[in-house]
C-alpha cells in the first residue's frame, strides 16, 4: 500500500509540474505575441502553441481565472500585470540560461534554445542569480534578445532590418528574431553575419533580388528573404563612392 500512495504522489507531483510548465509556456507565448499586436486572439495562440483552437481557449479561460489573462470572447487577450511579470521572469531564466550553456558549457548558438525551453521552468531563483552573476549581469543573449531585469525592465535598441539599408550604408548585426530555427542559425553563423558583426551592404539587386554585403573584409551574397530576419543597428551611411 505505501508504494501505490508513493506512486499516486509521484504522479501528482509531475501532473503538477506540468501544468505549471504550461502555464508559463503560455504567458510567455501571449508577451511574444502582444509584442505584434494586442489584444491577442485565441486563433493566433493556438497556432504560436500549435494546438487547436478549443484547446488554447481551454488554457486562456484557466489563465484567466488565475487572473493571469484578461480575456474576452471574440475580443483577445492580454496580460495582467501578474501574468506580464511571469512572462518577463520566465524570459529571463530562458535567455540568461541561453547565454550560460554557451559562455560556460561550450554549446553552439543554434543548440541552446531547445535546452533552455526546458530548463526556464525548473531553475530557482537563487540559481538564476548566481548565474547571471556568473555571466556579469549581461543585457543580452546570444541571438541578441534583451534579457530582462529582476524588475521587469530591459534594454531598448533602435533596430532596421539589413534588407533595408541602402549601398553602402554600414550596420552592426543586432538581433535574430528567430533563434528557434537551428538551420536558420548556423546558416547565418556561416555568413558570418552574427550578434556584433559589421556589416557593409555592396550591392542591392532590384526587384527585390538579392544583397551583395560585406561582412569581416568577405564579401556574401544573402536573399531578401532572408535579411529581412537580421535586424541591425545602423553605424555608418555611405560614402561618396557610394552614391
């Protein structure tokens, strides 16, 4: 009898740790989205989760009475202020723990992100401050996304995206949005064109054809398309030579 009441505690344990990982995967999937457009609709969430749609309503209507969401049919959803603050701090623990895997346990840019979705929702809060101390408290991650504060707050960064700066404009890679897709990330990683790169665009081809850059003194062709994903701070404009 003690092990089936040993196993029935186990299993409501892990029923326990998972509908706290949900909770969470879903606030922070509803900051991500507001960030486009707020109020969110369920039918955008429930394709950000990859679930149908009865499904997400389910979870927004729970998240709702936990006063995490406001939430209103056939209107959206937003964030309370309680479920604004969950989705910052499990932000944080992910983009804080992207850094770590990297800077202390050798992985790659294009492994941490999948190792930090499941590690964001079991770190305390003492380790994720020995870690950001062990880090030095930084204020990004390696894909360039801003890392939260403790309050909540983060730093802002006045970004274009490469596609469209003009010949001979010069930028320094920023940000990729997309830090999810690991081709994506060690495609770019090839390019060269990285959080902290310089890069200077050579050659724009029209209709809507594709950019000539130079990026570390090489010279790299990369599609619309695809530029249109790095986001850049610009340094520089161009020269006479240029124009």
């Amino acid at each position: 009898m003690p092990k089936i009441e040993s196993l029935d505690r186990s299993q409501s344990q892990q029923r326990d740790g998972l509908s706290h990982q949900a909770i969470e995967d879903y606030v922070k999937t509803i900051y991500s989205l507001a960030l486009e457009e707020s109020p969110v609709s369920t039918s955008r969430i429930a394709v950000a989760r990859s679930v149908k749609p009865a499904s997400a309503t389910s979870m927004i209507q729970r998240l709702a009475k936990l006063e995490l969401v406001n939430y209103e049919k056939h209107y959206g959803v937003t964030l309370t202020e309680s479920g604004e603050k969950l989705a910052l701090e499990v932000i944080r623990h992910h983009r804080l723990l992207e850094l770590y895997l990297m800077e202390a346990l050798g992985f790659q840019w294009d492994e941490v992100h999948e190792q930090a979705d499941i590690l964001e929702h079991v770190i305390s809060e003492k380790l994720e401050e020995r870690i950001a101390a062990a880090l030095n408290y930084p204020i990004f991650d390696p894909h360039g996304d801003p890392i939260p504060n403790v309050d909540g707050t983060m730093a802002v960064v006045s970004t274009t995206a490469l596609s469209d700066l003009a010949v001979g404009e010069e930028a320094r890679v920023s940000r990729i949005p997309d830090d999810s897709n690991s081709e994506l990330l060690r495609y770019l990683a090839g390019l060269g064109t990285v959080p902290g790169a310089a890069v200077r665009v050579v050659e724009v081809a029209p209709f809507l054809g594709p950019l000539t850059i130079d990026v570390g003194g090489e010279r790299k062709i990369i599609g619309r398309n695809l530029a249109e994903l790095i986001l850049v701070e610009k340094t520089g404009g161009p020269s006479a030579g240029d124009l």
